[in-house]
C-alpha cells in the first residue's frame, strides 16, 4: 500500500472536510487499485470511529479519549503505549494489542485509570503506522511450517516464510537474513514475509555495520531529490571577516555534520561571544522538495567510524566553514557581562572568515603545555596566533558551565567507552541531549564540551527572541524531574549509606543527588540510577522550560542544522524576520526598531510580517511534523544504543572463558547485572547460577542476600565473574560467579524452596503496571 493510516489522517485538516478527490490527490493515488485501497481503509477507519464522510467530504473524529502514542514491548511481552502527548505511559495487555507490535504508532483509548504506584491501562483502538518492515532474522522448521524468527526478542511473533526459502535452514550461529514483510497479522491469519538475502555474522566491521543498518531499516536510504544548492544572499550581510574566528571540530569523516564557528572580543562590560551557524537555510529553500525531504529524515546518524548525513553533499560543501575562505553565516553576538551571564543579544546574516581549526589533539596539547614553554607543540603549529583567542574562550566555556550547572542543569560522568568500533559515536554532540542529561566534559581538552557551551547560550537567546516576538518556532523542552522518582534514587543511595544532604524541603534534587554520588565509591552505578528519572527532551510549538540548559523562558535550536532538521526549520524563521521582518509600523515612521536584538521586546506593536509571509510556517508547524521530528530522536537513541551494544559485545567475546572484576550495576529478583571493563559490557548473572544458597530480593537495598550464608551481592560492589557466553545478534552476555572454593551446593528442597529466585518482568521501571 503507498500510504499509511497515518498519512491518511495527516492529509485532514483539524474540523474540516477534504473531498475524496482532493485526498487522493494529496496522498499521490492514481492507479485504480491505490485508490480501492483507501477506500477500505476510510471504510475501516469511519467503522472505528477515528473519521466520518458525509456529503461534504471526509473529516476526522475529534474524540480526546483516543490518544496517539508508540508501542514499547519488552522481551517478555509486557507492552506500554508512550504518548505522543508527553503524558503518562499505558500498559497494554497483549489481547488488547489487536496486533500491533513494538514501535507501531497507534491509537489508544484508556480502559482503567492509573493510580499512584500503578500505570493505566488500555487498548490499541487503531494501528497508525508499523514500525517493522523488514527484519532479521533465523529460518526455523515448526512442524510443516517454515517459519522466520526475530532476532529482536521484542517482536513476539513468527513470520510464516514459502517452502522456496528452506535453503536458509542453517545452523543458528551461521546464518542470519533479512526477511520483508507480505502480510501484518489479521484476525486469526499469521503474518507472512519471504528471505530477502543472507547476511554474514561474523565478517568483520563491515559485516557488523551491514547488520545494524539493516536491522534498523537504513540500508536502502531514500535519495534526496535533485537540487542545486542555492547560493545566499549577499545584500544586507554584516561583513565579520576581520573578527577572529574559529572552527571546532568534533568529528573528521568526510560525511560528518558541519558545525558553528566561535568568535570571542572583550568589551567594557566583560565579553561578547559570537556564534555563527552554516546558512543552509539560505541554501535550502523552505517548503522545497529538498526541504520536505529533510523533514521526513529528521536527523544525521553516526553509526560509527561513518555518519548517514541529513543534508545532501553539495549542500554541505557549499556551506562549511573553510579556514581563510569567506563564507556565509547566521550568526548572533551574546553580550555577556563579567561573571558570565547573558545580558544582551543581536542576531544577523553575515560573512565570516575561518582563522583556524581547533580539534581535540591542540585543546590536550593546549592542555599539557608548560604555562613558561618556549617551544610550541606541533598541533599547535597552525594556532600559534589564534592561542590566547582559545584560551580565553576555553576560561569563558568554563564559567559558562559553571552556572549552567549551578541554575539545575545536569552533567553526568557517564560517557561512552573508547572502545574500537565506535569510532565518532563516542564523541558526544554539541547540543542538547535527548536523554534530558549531557555528558560531563572539560572545555580545556574537549571540543565538544567548548562548542557545546556556546551554543546552548545561542539557543537560550534565539528561544527566548522567538517567544516574546510570538513566533512559530520549533522549542526543545525539559521539564524537571519527578520529585518521587528522584526520591526513590535517594532512598536507595541511603540504604547504600551514601552521605546526603537534602534540600530544605527533604526532597532530593537532581543536582545535589549528582554531586553526592560523584565523591562515592560506587559513582558509576549510583550516577546509571540517577539518569532513569531525567526526563528527555521533547519538541513543541510553545515555549516553555529547558532545565538542562538552565533555560526557564524558552529554549530553540537553530545553530546545528545539519545535524537536526529542527535546527533547520528555525533557521528558515530567523531569515524570514532579518529578510522580511517590519522594523516600523509604516514607511511614514522615521524611527526604525532593530527587530533582531532584545532592545525589540516591549516595543513593537505592529504585525512583524504580513500573513501571506508567514502563513507557509505556520501551516507547515503542525502536530505531525512535531511527532515526526521526536520520533525521529528517539529512533537516533536507539540506533546508537544499538551501535554501543554491539560494539560491546564485540569487544567481549575473546574473553569467553576468562574471570574478570565486574561491577554490579543492577539487581533484580532473576539475578544482577555487571559492568566488565574495559568495555563497560553489562552481562547477567542469573539467580538459578548462584548454587550456594537460595538468595532473597530486598529490593529497597538493591541486594539479594543469602538465606544461609547471609552472603550478599549489592548495588556497586565488585564482584568475580566469568564470561560464559556473548550473544552478539542480540547484545546477550551470561555471566556467572566465582564462587568460593569449597562451596556446598544449596538443596532448595531441604528449606520447602523449589527454585532459586523469581524472574519478573526486566522492565522494572514500569513493573507497578504488569500484573
């Protein structure tokens, strides 16, 4: 089918109709059996009650008890629909999935209501759009069936293959394929698919990045329709190319995004930071088809040593900075007064010239340089001008982060482990985080750290323009974390007898939970727990807080453009206000008002632009581009989590066999998790191979103990295992324990005990709804 439900309800605009000729036309359909197709849906869909035709034409069902959201399965088929809303997450029983699988967008309607330690419930109304096209997977003989089973252990389900496709039948550690969807599951019919092609397992790296892309659906990229790159404006630039200015580069593969330059000048006040960000709005035309092609992306993909651009190369190449070349820019200046703080802004097109590049090796010889050294070092070489520059800007990064942090802000010393395979993945990006918490990085030797801190200010400055002059802007959010989670971290902290001290009102907060872990023993794992209640961020049409970047009014990204479409879409409405905007009521007024600095608020009282001018943004800033955009990050999330995992596992198998010092990182009633170095690799022991006694969950002190050895085995404590065996289709590591020589096998049967441990649910952050 050309289209999915959910391109359907998009083409219908809110509380109006849409003829049946005028929806065939939007959703492409031309061919007499298309258009049968949408007939049964629009059938369907009305018999469910999500949309009605009358003679007018067709119009959708403004019905609040039905709530667009994505399915979330666990490995044990407990399932939560996360709404598109931000609201709380629902348990979905798996006879009220209706068939939908995990990663659908659905609709949902609520059956039972949530209670304070419990989700609430419903059930799949509607199935949006599926998430799995194709798959991988391992052929399987089930009787007189053949049959494809998913390697994704979330997918709880068979996909019937033809007869024809039993020359995959292979032993299950040599042969993985990739099999294509036919048919979805109806009523009581199975789903079916057929074995595209074979993929190697054990090939090497590009064996394993094959595998990645296809299990995520990226192997066959759409191509980005043919364009050339318009070229800028020239009239009405402010020409900056006598400021010093400088590139920082983050990543070096050829397709890597292109990244803002820094400028840095003291003024009588303190100091004035210049960001300027590649103009690709200036070469990209809003609503073009390039344009509507880069909002269906929505984001850049590292996957590695290698990045699945969002722009097109000759887009890229026409827009990045070039040392000593002149080139276009949108750039803002930041007044800045002396301890830091941002006072003052004016944002303009320009033309800036590149000094330098400043990568991560001259920030760490920068840093290991002797204060009284004559000799300059050889990554230095090229910046020998530019150094005081740096180091000044390095000093302002600093106290830039130190009051981000101090207004709530969140850094955690959670970064990616160097391991080989991750390659740029490592390399935390500039902006804000999707996980609601940012890397914790030193401006003095880390790039990204420096960029980072500049860029957060440009996007504080540009949210809160946008919002005072009531603009359609895209607003990244982040709300505060839930007292009662962070309440729970902390209870567990003190069974820990982790020292606290909390605020006056005895809730914890993010921040002091962040600092007491940091000084423990037991950081890393205390610091995992603390990351589970900050909430991401998400994209709206309205202001609002972003506490991760110490943000209370508003907060828009616009300066990374090639790596967010978001970035992309503000830029287009920054260069609509400096091209279009009215900086008098009329041409009879003298007196002109500079629309693009914060001397503007609270004087204008004129439309900016005229309707026509904005009426293209504003109709295309819907709720759809919005879900689009965030499932898009969080599908980023997940390739990268993919990536790490498989790296990891990739690092763990030549060590099966060998005992190593772990860390506990997690302990649940089925058994613990541990860290194993150098990877970080998390593998599980499993209660059943604890042979010495019969252990108890106490879940408050996150422990099992010993029913007779009174042995324990606790959150942060180090602890012997052996790899037993690495799983890396699946990202599966078992572990077990060392146990002390002389052992006794524990008889659960002598103590009434039949088994060791229980094995609830893994997805223990949403266990309250599982029953």
């Amino acid at each position: 089918m050309k289209f999915s439900v959910s391109d359907l309800i998009d083409q219908l605009p809110k509380q109006e109709t849409l003829t049946l000729s005028k929806l065939e036309k939007g959703l492409g359909l031309s061919a007499k059996a298309d258009k049968e197709q949408l007939r049964i849906a629009l059938d369907a869909l009305a018999r469910v009650g999500v949309l009605e035709e009358s003679e007018s034409g067709i119009s959708r069902v403004e019905d609040e008890s039905l709530i667009e959201a994505r399915l979330r399965c666990s490995s044990k088929g407990f399932c939560f629909a996360l709404r598109e809303d931000g609201g709380e997450d629902i348990y979905i029983r798996d006879n009220q999935l209706n068939h939908a699988w995990n990663g659908d967008r659905v609709l949902v309607r609520i059956t039972r209501e949530g209670g304070r330690r419990r989700s609430p419930e419903g059930g799949v109304q509607c199935i949006l759009q599926r998430n799995t096209t194709s798959l991988l997977a391992q052929v399987e003989q089930q009787n007189e069936t053949l049959v494809a089973l998913p390697l994704d252990d979330r997918l709880l389900t068979a996909i019937e293959l033809p007869a024809s496709d039993s020359a995959h039948l292979k032993p299950a550690t040599e042969a993985v394929v990739e099999v294509k969807l036919d048919r979805y599951p109806v009523g009581q019919l199975a789903p079916q698919g057929h074995v595209a092609r074979s993929l190697a397992v054990n090939a090497g790296p590009e064996a394993d990045l094959d595998l990645l892309l296809t299990k995520h659906g990226l192997r066959d990229r759409p191509t980005a329709p043919k364009a050339t790159a318009k070229g800028p404006d020239e009239k009405g630039r402010d020409d900056l190319t006598a400021l010093p200015t400088l590139v920082l580069q983050l990543w070096s593969s050829s397709e890597a995004p292109i990244l803002p330059a820094v400028s840095l000048e003291a003024t009588d006040q303190g100091s004035r930071l210049w960001v300027h960000a590649p103009a690709i709005a200036e070469h990209v035309g809003f609503g073009s088809p390039l344009d509507l092609f880069l909002r269906e992306l929505g984001e850049a993909l590292c996957v590695g040593e290698s990045w699945l651009p969002l722009l097109p190369s000759s887009v890229s190449k026409a827009a990045a900075f070039k040392p000593g070349s002149s080139a276009a820019a949108l750039s803002v200046a930041l007044e800045l007064n002396a301890d830091g703080q941002l006072e003052h802004y004016r944002f303009c097109r320009s033309t800036i010239k590149a000094d330098a590049v400043v990568d991560a090796k001259a920030l760490q010889a920068l840093a290991e340089r002797k204060p009284k050294a004559r000799t300059t070092p050889a990554a230095l070489k090229a910046l020998k001008d530019q150094l005081p520059l740096l180091e000044e800007l390095i000093a302002l990064a600093e106290k830039l982060r130190g009051l981000r942090l101090s207004a709530g802000s969140i850094d955690l010393d959670l970064a990616m482990p160097a391991i080989e395979g991750l390659g740029e993945l490592a390399i935390p990006e500039p902006d804000e985080s999707r996980q609601g918490w940012l890397v914790q990085l030193d401006p003095a030797v880390s790039t990204s750290a420096l960029l980072r801190e500049c860029v957060l200010l440009a996007h504080r400055a540009f949210g809160r323009h946008m919002a005072t002059l009531e603009l359609p802007a895209i607003y990244a959010h982040n709300p505060a974390p839930d007292a009662e989670a962070l309440n729970d971290v902390a209870k567990a902290a003190l069974a820990l007898e982790i020292p606290l001290e909390l605020s006056a009102d005895g809730n914890a907060t993010a921040q002091e939970l962040a600092t007491a872990f940091a000084g423990s023993d037991r950081a890393r794992v205390l610091l995992q727990q603390l990351r589970d209640p900050l909430k991401p961020v998400t994209l709206a049409t309205e202001p609002g807080a972003n506490t991760l970047a110490a943000e209370d009014q508003g907060f828009a990204a616009w300066c990374c453009p090639s790596l967010h479409y978001a970035d992309l879409w503000n830029q287009h409405l920054l260069v609509l206000l400096l091209c279009e905007g009215k900086d008098r009521p009329s041409v009879r007024h003298k007196t002109r008002v500079d629309i693009a600095s914060d001397s503007s608020h609270g004087v204008i009282d004129w439309p900016l632009m005229t309707a026509s001018q904005l009426a293209p943004m504003e109709e295309g800033l819907s709720l759809t581009l919005l879900n689009r955009l965030n499932s898009r990050a969080r599908f980023t999330s997940e390739l990268q989590a993919d990536a790490l995992a498989m790296a990891q596992a990739r690092q763990a198998e030549p060590l099966v066999g060998q005992t190593l010092t772990g860390v506990i990182s997690g302990v649940q009633s089925y058994g613990f998790f541990v860290e194993v170095p150098p990877s970080q690799v998390e593998g599980l022991v499993h209660v059943s191979s604890l042979k010495d006694d019969w252990y108890e969950y106490r879940s408050r002190q996150n422990k099992l103990v010993g029913r007779k050895n009174r042995r324990t085995y606790m959150l942060g404590d180090e602890v012997e295992v052996i790899i037993q065996k690495v799983d890396v289709l699946r990202h599966q590591i078992d572990l077990a324990v060392v146990l002390p020589e002389g052992y006794e096998e524990y008889d659960p049967s002598a103590d009434g005990h039949h088994e060791s441990g229980s094995e609830p649910n893994h997805e223990s952050d949403h266990e309250d709804g599982e029953d």
